[in-house]
C-alpha cells in the first residue's frame, strides 16, 4: 500500500501554465474567435477588445496574437500594465511619458520625448504627437500595439479616464489620417474590476469586443486526452458532463479538475465532484479569493443573493448584475440571469445565505484566503515549495533570464535506496529522514550568494533546487556540498543485509544549465537533467552528475 508520502507525490504530469507558452499541448484553440482577430488586425486603424474573467485565457490568446502579427510582418508592441509602478500612475504626464518610452524602446527607437513634449499644449497633446510624427513615422509597416492587463490601472480614475479618451482620439484620426491608419490597438482586460469611465471617451464601445466563451463539452474531452485521460466513447461524455455539469466550461475550474485527475489517482471524478464546494476540494483557495472579494462590496452581496435564493425571474440592478457577470459569478440565459455554475450555488449558499458581512469575518477570511495559497504551494512534510510552486518559480525565471541572457541551474536530488529505509526502518523514520535531508538543503541554498534559489520537494524521494544567475560550475560546488552533508547525517542503513553500497544514506545528483531562450521553454532543463539522474543512478550512486547537453559554465575536469 502507498504511503501518505508517496500519495502526496506521485504527480506525473506538468500543471497548465498560465499563460500557455506556443508550444504548450495544453493550449485549446478557439477558432472561430482567433480567425475574426486575426481577419481585424488587416484592417486599418482597427480596435480589438478582448475582456473576459481572470484565468479564462486571454493572455494565452495574446501570446498567439502577438505571433500573428510578426509573422505577418507588422511592427508589434506588447505592455503589461503590471509593470507601471504606482509613483508613473500618479501624475498624468508622468505616465504618458512612461508609455512612450516603453513603447520606443520595444521598437528599437533612442526615446526623443524631450524633443515632442510641450508643457504649453499639455501631456495628451504631447503624446499625440510623438506617436504621429516620431513613432508612427519611422515605421514602415502597420502597428499592433497590445495592452495588456489594462484594469491595473483602473484605479487611479483620473489617469484611467484621460488615457482612454486619449487613445479613443487616435481612432478616431485614423479615419482621416494616413500615418493613424498604421495603428492596430488590442485592449486586453479582466472584468472583475471596473471604473467610473465616461462611456463617450473610452475604447471599451469602439471597436471589435471579444468575450472568451466557456469550453464547449468537445474541448473538455479533449483536454483530458492531452493529459492522458481516457475519456472517449460514451464514457469519456459522461465524465465531460458532469464535469461540465459542476463547474461549467469555465476554464481554470475545468483545467484543475483534470489536473488533478491525471495526477491523483486516489481519487474519482465522482469523489472530486462531490467535495468541490467544501474546505477539502480542489477549489477552496479559488472560491474564499472570490468570497472575499464579494465581502468587501455589500451591494454585490445582496444583488447575489437574490439570484442565490431566486425561484424565478428576479429583477437586477443593471450595473451591478454587470459586475456579477465581469466576476463570472452569474450569467445570462434568454432573459433571466442565473448562478454561472453549480459549483458557486452550493458554496455561496452556505457562505453566503447563510453569513452575515461583518468586518472581523471578512479580516479573518482574507487571512485564511492567504494562507491556504500558501500551503497549496507548500509541502506539508518538509514545509518546502511543492512541484506546483517549481513549475510556476522554473517558469518565471526562465522568462526573466531570457531577457537577462544569464544562466539557470536546476539539481535534481534521488534518495538513495529510500524504499529499502522506508521498510528496514518504518514510516516515522522515513519521514523523518526525508526532514532532515530537507532541512540540509534548504540551509545549503539559503547560503548561496545569488539568495533566489529556491529547494523543493519534488517528487517521492526526490528534491530539487532551482539556481537562477548560476552557473553549472558553481551549482556542482553546491551540489557536492548537499551530498557530503547529507552523508554527515550518518543516517544508519542495514548495508550487510541488504548488501548496500555505504552504512548511512546517501544521495545522487544531476545538474544541467543553460542560458533561456525564447524559442525553448523550461521543459528543456527538467528534461536533460532527469534524464542525466536516470542514466547516472545505473552507474553509481552518492555522486553528482552534469548533464552532457546543458553543461553551461562548468570548467572542472571532474
């Protein structure tokens, strides 16, 4: 029988990234939506908004934009309005400023802003002219600019008003001005925050509005297949219902629920389905974020509870069942709104109908919204990162040094023999051992100089570290150094009895390194350095390996 041990890490198959990388097998295509995209961008002076729910994937639909248009020869510009501090959010010219500049330098342009800017004419004016007679005239191809993330700014109301009736003006010069037909604007946003905009000034009533629907029943079979369920024939239908039935076709509910499934075998659709809504399923971090933030708006709260507790057809604010709706939590069916899923009505029926808003349970359920993010990326036995937060951590990195052209290390740790310890010993001790190698290496990381490295644990016996700005050289150093402390431990083994190698555990390494680049993923650098441990452990234990393809930096001839 599998230990608690073993169960909690058995998982097999990589969590959905969001957003999904091009290569990614898990990304599910919407055709008809991407086709009308891509037919908008050949039109002159067009305006694309793309506004959906957070986690339905409108990032990853941007990522396939963003290809489109080089492919297709324009000139592009990508912003994440999460990148604008809080100080350039402050003061209109101060944020003007900024996007020129951003946008200058994405296109390779020295930023002349000194030689546009009037203090005379204003900011708005200002920026007009620099996109006209700098920007757009140094271009020889169209201009897709994309904004991503754009509701990181709503709440600074005066920026937010006088940028979109700024960026409304350009469209509308485009129907008269040659140079303004080079713009392609893409909007991109999430709906669960809104502000008070002028409805006459903002982009959001120009243009082509693109609203991301729900996975149809086909595409929920068929990403289960990608993550290797056997959900075809009438049963593969019936297991998409009644997934479809719960969650609806909202994405992220869909993806996890699957994860899950192809991951944690001990446990049945059937099973995951009837725990949902409770402290114990798979959507309890996800549901008390959403509790939480319906909390901080009685408004919201009561108009919700009207469609919770409604028979019939019930009347509803327009504006707030429109914030209802941008949150996901209701939708539209012929002429009556409804809960969007069964999933929301059984929890927010208990959380909900039943609570009343005081202010000391809506403190105490932010905290726990926090720390129940915190232990799904943590390892209950040795309190280290789980493989969920490695994928997520691994993922980051390998972006942020393809930029920085550094090196990134990976070292992944086996436990040698650990199933034979596991049962000379017990599982008290096996636990215990699998602590203290822990507790080695997360003290051996936290000494290193670059202090982002980050140890997990990985899988059954196994650890990992990640080493951003680390060379394969210098994660050799602090590999041997794990292996020799870990020896140290002088953790018994019965070696007569089962003719083991060493008296005390021991384990084996394996490093690879490589520079990030943009045309691999970090799928490269957990491949090559598995397979390095695979094929090392054959050879000979209590070593450290160095993978032969990813070997960037290492200059000992060991």
């Amino acid at each position: 029988m599998a230990t608690n041990y073993e169960r909690q890490h058995s998982v097999t198959t990589e969590f959905a990234c969001d957003p999904e990388p091009l290569d990614s097998p898990f990304y599910i295509a919407r055709p008809s939506i991407e086709e009308q995209i891509y037919q908008e961008l050949t039109r002159t002076g067009s305006v694309i908004r793309i506004q959906s729910p957070h986690k339905t994937g409108k990032t990853s639909l941007v990522l396939r934009l963003l290809d489109y248009a080089k492919q297709s020869g324009f000139s592009t510009v990508y912003i994440d309005f999460q990148q604008a501090e809080a100080a350039v959010c402050t003061c209109l010219e101060k944020f003007l400023r900024w996007f020129c500049g951003y946008v200058s330098r994405q296109l390779d342009l020295t930023p002349m802003l000194d030689n546009y800017w009037d203090e005379d004419t204003g900011s708005k004016v200002s920026c007009t002219i620099y996109f006209e007679n700098y920007l757009l005239k140094n271009l020889n191809t169209p201009l897709v600019l994309i904004l991503n993330d754009v509701d990181q700014i709503f709440e600074y109301s005066t920026i937010t008003q006088e940028f979109f009736s700024l960026l409304r003006s350009w469209h509308e010069q485009a129907k008269q001005n040659v140079l303004w037909q080079k713009l392609r604007l893409v909007v991109v946003h999430s709906t669960e925050v809104y502000t008070d905009l002028n409805i006459n000034q903002s982009p959001f009533n120009v243009g082509v509005a693109i609203k991301l629907p729900e996975f149809s029943l086909e595409q929920i079979q068929e990403l289960a297949q990608r993550y290797g369920l056997n959900w075809t024939g009438d049963v593969g239908q019936k297991n998409a219902q009644a997934l479809q039935a719960m969650v609806g076709g909202y994405p992220y509910l869909v993806r996890l629920a699957i994860y899950h499934l192809a991951n944690f075998r001990e446990k049945s659709l059937h099973q995951l389905l009837n725990e949902a809504s409770t402290m114990a399923g798979i959507y309890s971090v996800y549901l008390r974020r959403q509790l939480a933030s319906l909390q901080d708006n009685p408004e919201l709260i009561t108009t919700f509870k009207q469609v919770l507790s409604a028979g019939i057809h019930v009347e509803l604010d327009p504006i707030l069942a429109f914030k209802l709706e941008g949150m996901g939590l209701i939708k539209l069916q012929g002429y009556q709104y409804i809960v969007a899923c069964e999933l929301y009505r059984q929890y927010f029926t208990v959380h909900i109908l039943k609570e009343q808003n005081e202010p000391e349970k809506i403190e105490q359920l932010q905290r726990q919204v926090q720390e129940l993010q915190r232990l799904s990326y943590t390892d209950e036995l040795t309190q280290l990162a789980n493989q969920r937060y490695f994928d997520i951590y691994l993922e980051q990195q390998w972006q942020r040094l393809t930029e920085e052209k550094s090196p990134l290390s990976l070292i992944l740790l086996e436990i040698d023999y650990f199933k034979i310890y596991n049962n000379t010993h017990g599982q008290k001790a096996a636990d215990e051992c699998v602590q203290l190698i822990a507790k080695v290496i997360s003290n051996v990381i936290s000494s290193h100089d670059s202090h982002q490295g980050l140890p997990v644990c990985y899988k059954e016996a196994e650890f990992a570290a990640i080493l951003p700005d680390t060379t394969a050289d210098s994660a050799f150093k602090i590999a041997e150094l794990i292996r020799k402390q870990v020896k140290k431990l002088g953790l018994a083994h019965q070696e007569t009895l089962y003719g083991l190698p060493a008296p005390v555990v021991t384990v084996s390494l394996a490093i690879a390194c490589t520079i990030p680049q943009k045309k691999n993923s970090s799928s490269v650098l957990v491949n090559a350095v598995s397979e390095t441990l695979e094929q090392s452990v054959l050879v000979k234990r209590d070593r450290t390996y160095i993978s032969k393809t990813l070997n960037y930096g290492f200059r000992n001839n060991r």
